[in-house]
C-alpha cells in the first residue's frame, strides 16, 4: 500500500478502502448495528476512548473483542467488581528475592486496547485507575512513569444506573470518553439471523487482522489534517454556545468536548472518503459526542439523546 501523507482526495479513498473491510467484518459479528460501528471506529481513529452503555447481553463485550481483532490490536479485558483494586489494573512491583529487587508485573492496562467491561460496577478509587492512562496514554506508579502502547485505546462498558450494585462514573471520568454509545436491542431480522447463525465466541476466534497498526497509525495521523471551513467551525461554535445559553441544560460544553465534536467529524469524513468536514458529520457524531456530557435541568437522571437534539434543533445549519 502506499504511503499516507495527506488527506487529497486519493489518499481520504485509500484511507476509506482500508476502513471498510473493518467495518463489513465487525458487522458479521456483531448483527444490524452499522452505525454504531462505524462511529465507533470513528472514535478510535480520532484517538479516543469509546463507553458503551446498554443493558446486559446486547453485544457490548463482543463489539469490544470483534473490534481488537479486526485492528490486529494487542487486548487485555479488566472485569471491573467491587473488590477491584488499582493494582489489579495497573500492575504492581513484586520482591525478587535472587535479584535483590522489585520487580514490576505490568497489568492489564498494558495492552493497546483494553476494555473495561462492567466499570460501574467498581469503587471509585478503581475506576480513578483509570483517569492517568486515558488521558496522557501513560502510568506513573512508585515515582516511576511508563508509557503505554501506541496506538492505546479503552473501551469501556456499562450497564444502566438504574441496576443494583453500580457506583456511576464521576463527570472527570465521563468526559475521558470521546463517545458514549448504546446498542439496543437487534431488530427483527438481526435477532433471527443472531439465532439461525453460528456462536459468536466461534466467530470471533477465526477472526483475522484487516489493518495493520502501521496503517491504523497513519490514518489516525491523518484526522486532525482534515479541513474544517472557517463557517463549519461557525456552526460547531453556535452549537456549544447555545448550549452554555440554554436555560434547559444544567452547563454547557466545555472546549475540550468541542474540540471533540471536531475531531470526531473530522474521523467520520475520513472514513466516507471525503477531505474536508461538512455540517451532516457534525450531526451524525454529536448525539455520541455529547450525550454524556448534557444534563438536562428538568431530569434528574441526565439523558444522552434529548440534549443534543436540543441543540440540532437550535441551532441552524449553516
């Protein structure tokens, strides 16, 4: 293949070509969710970090595993519990007693995608466990800092607040996600396909690379390099200011979730082939962008869809 060094149109198609055969495998796995796939790949090529809340049993874990093996990536899984501690992520230094010194067992964390299944389900303290890595993709323990593997992804599922024995994510925690997705329930044909076909588990063990890391690298390298008009980012700037003036949300979004959105639309035109942003990526990314980020003053409970249709419609498009 040759080399990706910029975002012309040719190379935005090579780009789309080597992302397809991703996408098209993953759905094999996981049944009539095409666009929760997609932005979910959209998510780790814009170098973030994916939640997926849902309740037990719709594929959460499996998407997690289908995407680790199409990516050729190095995988680690935390089931996150209760009695879960920070080493047990992390990793910790144990005596050798010929050498004399400590020696450290890397944990789990030590992986390029690592999914946190079930994370609240831990105490707090576990789950702060996680903050350093997702956000400066390093450790430190002991005084001493080590990096992690690149390219470094967490995927972390979630089942509803609602359930018994769940400690919710702090808003620190939430907002090192990039996305907050949910599956849902298969429609129909998905689910009576998912019975009629082969084990899932089965599936994914015959699995086979469709990116190198290599090529995952310079795609991801190449996201920020997709051209965003100076009126798209007067539509993106409306958007978070209407939500910092709306009296129906509890508080606005901060730049850092903008500088989300933006990046996240940037990774979703790559992927369909286009060098440049358009309003509809904007759109088609926010819902996952933002859900978790709004509150909405009237609930209690927070809702991921009804802000940022609030903003959609508030907000025309240039």
């Amino acid at each position: 293949m040759p080399p990706i060094t910029g975002t012309a149109p040719a190379t935005v198609t090579i780009m789309r070509d080597l992302l397809e055969p991703v996408v098209t495998q993953v759905s094999r796995i996981v049944l009539g969710k095409g666009e929760v796939i997609r932005l979910s790949l959209a998510c780790l090529i814009a170098r973030g970090h994916l939640l997926i809340e849902d309740v037990p049993g719709v594929g959460k874990t499996t998407l997690a595993h289908a995407l680790a093996r199409s990516l050729g990536l190095s995988f680690h899984r935390v089931q996150f519990t209760s009695d879960l501690l920070p080493a047990d992520v992390l990793g910790v230094s144990v005596y050798d007693r010929q050498t004399g010194r400590f020696e450290f067992h890397p944990g789990p964390i030590f992986a390029q995608l690592v999914l946190a299944d079930e994370v609240n389900r831990a105490t707090p303290k576990a789950q702060s466990a996680l903050l350093e890595a997702m956000e400066e993709h390093q450790v430190t323990l002991e005084g001493t800092t080590r990096p992690l593997p690149e390219p470094f992804f967490v995927i972390a599922t979630q089942n509803p607040s609602h359930q018994v024995g769940t400690f919710p994510l702090p808003e620190s925690q939430l907002d090192r996600f990039l996305m907050c997705l949910q599956l849902g329930y298969p429609d129909p044909a998905a689910e009576r396909e998912l019975f009629r076909g082969q084990d899932r588990r089965e599936l994914l063990e015959g699995m086979a690379p469709c990116l190198g890391v290599e090529d995952l690298l310079a795609v991801q390298r190449a996201v920020p390099r997709v051209h965003a008009s100076e009126a798209l980012l007067d539509y993106l700037q409306a958007l978070v200011r209407f939500s910092r003036e709306s009296p129906e949300l509890r508080s606005g979004l901060s730049p850092r979730a903008g500088l989300a959105v933006l990046r996240a639309a940037q990774a979703w035109a790559l992927m369909a082939g286009r060098d440049h942003v358009l309003p509809d990526d904007v759109q088609a990314v926010l819902p996952g962008v933002v859900g978790h980020r709004l509150r909405l003053v009237d609930d209690s409970g927070g809702s991921s869809r009804e802000g940022p249709a609030r903003l959609l419609a508030g907000v025309p498009v240039p």
